[in-house]
C-alpha cells in the first residue's frame, strides 16, 4: 500500500489516566503498530479531565486524514459517560467496532458491520486456522460484556453456532458449559473455569485477563485467565494460554481492521 | 393526553403491494389505532414502485408532525433494499425498533433503545403479566430472524435469562429445547414444536403465523403456530394459543410504543 498510494494506514489511541492495566495494553499496541509500519498517534489526558476534552481529542483524530482508526483505551473513569464518547466515534474509524451502529450490524441477519470488534473477530481466526468447525456446534459463552461476550456471542451465531450465553445469574453454569463444543471464558473470573466444566475433546478459548499479586514478576503481579489452564488443557482438545493466546491475536485484529480501514479510505484493493 | 395538549398519537404506515397477509395485518392495525384514539395514516405503493417512491413515502411521515411512529409492513417485495428503507426510518419515529442502532442499543449493557421491537415486547409482557420468572431461568428461542428471534434472545438476556438460539443449523433442536424453562418458537415452520420438545411445565410462547389451507375459512385458510398446540399443551404449564396469542399482545405494543413516542414529542409524562 506504501508503495502504491505513497500511505500508510494510521491508528489513534485516546488514553485517559494513568491505570496500569491501560498502560500495558496501550504500550503493546503502539509496539504492535510500529513492528507492521502503522503510524500511530496517542493523546493522552489527564484522570481528571472532562468528557469536553476527551471529544475535542476524539475531533482531531477525525478531521486527521492520515488517521484511519480511532481506539478509546477503556476502561475510562467513572466520571465520564463511556456510551457518549463511544457513540461519537465516526463509524468509518470505529476500529474497535464498539459504536451500536455496528453491533446492530453485527447482530442483524443480512447486515454487515464495518468493523468486528478486534477479541472476538480473533477468536473466530483462532478457530477456524485450527480446523474448528463451527457451524451447527454447541457454544458457550461465558460473560456478556460489551466488548466480548455480547459480540462474541453474535459472531458465533453468524457463524452458526447454537449459542448459549451464560452469566452471573446462571444457577448451573458447570452444567451448561459442559455440554459446548467450544467455550468462550470472558467473565473476568479468575479460575473460574475447571476441568469438571468441560466436556471431553472441547475447544477452550480463555479470554480472562486476571492480574494476580507476584512479587517475583516485573511488575510486581501476572496475569491469570478465567480458565484453570492446568486442569483444563488435560480435558480440552484445545485451549488458548493466558498470557500469550487470545491477547496478541486481538492486537493483530486491531491492526488488521485499521489497515482494512485504510484501504476503505484509499480506494486501496 | 388528547384532553391536556389538544393532540392525539398518530402511526404511519407504508404498505408496498397487496399481499394477502400484509393487508391482513395492516387492517388489524389500523382497527387497533381507531379503537384506541391513535390516528393514522397509509400510504399504499403498488408492487413494482421504485426505491426512490418509498423512500419519498417515509420522508412525507417524517416531516409530518402529527406522525410519532412509522411502520413499514414487512416483507418488501424482493427488487427493493429493505436494509436501506428500514436504515431510513428516523430513530425517534422507529416504533417497529427496527434500526440496527435501536437494535445495538437493545444489544448492549448500559443502553437503552428508544423502542423495544413489538413481537418480543409483547412476549416479555405476557410473561410478567403471568407472573413467569424469567431471571436466571434457561430460555431457548427457536428462530433467529430480525424481526423477532434475534430482538426476542437480546431482551431475555436483559432479563437475566440464560438464553440458547436454535436454528436450521442446529443437528438436536428437540433435545435443546427439551432443556428449557421458557420456549419462544419464531421458525415460522408449522407445528414444529411438538410435546416431545418441552420440559413438563414449560411456559411456551407461539410466534409462528403460518396460513394453512382451509376452505371452510373466510380467506380460504387459516392460521397455525410454529408449535403443535394440542401436544405441548398438555406438557406445557403455560401457553399461547394461534391465532389470539402473541398476535393481539404484538399490536398493542404497536400502539404502546407510538404513544410512548407520542409523549416525547410532546414533553408529556
């Protein structure tokens, strides 16, 4: 694309505060930007700062031609209304395919989203590069969160799963989850899944990012999924490690759909 | 309301074509309308009109001012962009709820419609009004189409049901529904749902409208639901009959949404 269009593709992240968590995420994607030649921006405010503020840097990134995704780090401080400054991310930048526009695409039959948020979209690629069929296959999802559960569970069904969603007012979940093909673990549950939860041969995808104190770690704690890797990896036929499974996927997603973003904005084929 | 602002709510409707069911239907409403005080208008369309006429037709009610909701009757004949028209109807006059953004909205946590769909609405209704408890409680919604099966598994979820969706993909839908508290059948495939499928003392909610053959009937058919009545009443504690079921509950919310949309316009509460 550099090549033809004399362009790169261009991503904008807004930081609010200074959370650890953030800080981390934020430093793995402009890491991850720069190893593919994506330019990247950042605008970083103040905890403090009002949702004015966090509009006006949202504008800019609109206005930037050489922007072609927009990523508003969450969680943002309870202070600000997250629904409204995600509501105003213009569609053609919603990169993290969060705006209702697009998750109404994403759940209506004969619609298409233009983006697919990037866990979820990473999820299935993890599927189907491993040979997991999905269609007519029992899913489970675990957590109903709008940045996972709530598109994953759509994903799943355009890909034609039957879907089940379980949640914490879910009396059994062992139960309902032992009878999926393929569990999907977003509840931000330490632990929370056993092997007992699985039925023999399952595909296990461990979206959990749990950090747990550990003086002998860097920064002074790890990170856990909501899966009990050890027993669950002797019961499942496959199952994504926490770190290093679902994570960069969804980071490469996140390039992935500022780089098809890009090439919306350049006519680029 | 009429006594207090001088005004009275008024529903849209635009009909492309003649179909035997949409006239059906379109009559019912109109009926409901006048019994209840709600004016309204029709704009009828032949078969072959343009995209162009409809889209003119929908403008009409937009500007109008004694208009708060607008319904195009499903389905459109197949030459026209029925995503398109139904992307076009305004937000605050969408009493169908059909617009993928009221349709994120009802999909997400935290947000909130402006109207909730009817057919589901009214299943919601009939549920509390009889007292089901859906909260915690496993539902199985057989059918995923826009118009009730997908609205129908979002709004159970945000009761707190634990929902599962079957679909022509799915190899055991028998045994699956078998599972279920509550069962929603929206296949549009006659008596699909037969005693077999339910759990003793399931509640089951019939969504199917299927015209069968019968010239005994006025029309020369009649209409028969998605579950086999005489069965699964037996085995269900609680169910709807077709027709005098869901129809009738779908209608009035018809007309309970546009007089919720009434009251905006207004400022009246």
């Amino acid at each position: 694309m550099k090549n033809s269009t004399g362009n790169v593709p261009g991503l904008a992240l807004i930081m609010v505060g200074q959370g650890r968590d953030s800080q981390t995420y934020v430093r793995k994607k402009l890491g991850a930007c720069e190893e593919a030649g994506i330019q990247s921006k950042i605008s970083t405010l103040p905890e403090n700062c009002t949702e004015d503020q966090v509009l006006n840097a949202l504008s800019c990134f609109h206005e930037d031609p050489s922007i072609h995704g927009i990523l508003v780090q969450l969680p943002l401080p309870q202070h600000l209304d997250e629904g409204k400054i995600l509501n105003s991310v213009h569609l053609e930048k919603d990169v993290d395919g969060f705006h209702p526009i697009n998750m109404g695409n994403l759940a209506m039959w004969g619609r298409e989203p233009l983006f697919l948020p990037c866990t979820p979209k990473g999820c299935i690629e993890l599927l189907i590069r491993s040979g997991v069929e999905i269609s007519g296959k029992k899913a489970v999802v675990i957590g109903r969160s709008n940045i996972v559960g709530l598109p994953m569970s759509l994903l799943l069904q355009r890909h034609h799963a039957i879907v089940s969603v379980v949640h914490a007012f879910t009396r059994n979940p062992e139960q309902i989850t032992r009878e999926a093909d393929i569990v999907v673990a977003a509840a931000g549950v330490p632990n929370l899944v056993r092997g007992s939860w699985l039925k023999p041969g399952a595909v296990v995808l461990d979206v959990g990012t749990n950090p747990v104190k550990d003086p002998s770690c860097e920064y002074g704690h790890r990170l856990i999924g909501d899966v009990c890797y050890e027993e669950a990896s002797r019961v499942a036929s496959a199952i994504t490690p926490v770190p290093g499974g679902v994570g960069p996927v969804t980071v490469a997603m996140l390039l992935l759909n500022t780089l098809e973003s890009a090439k919306r904005a350049y006519n680029f084929t």
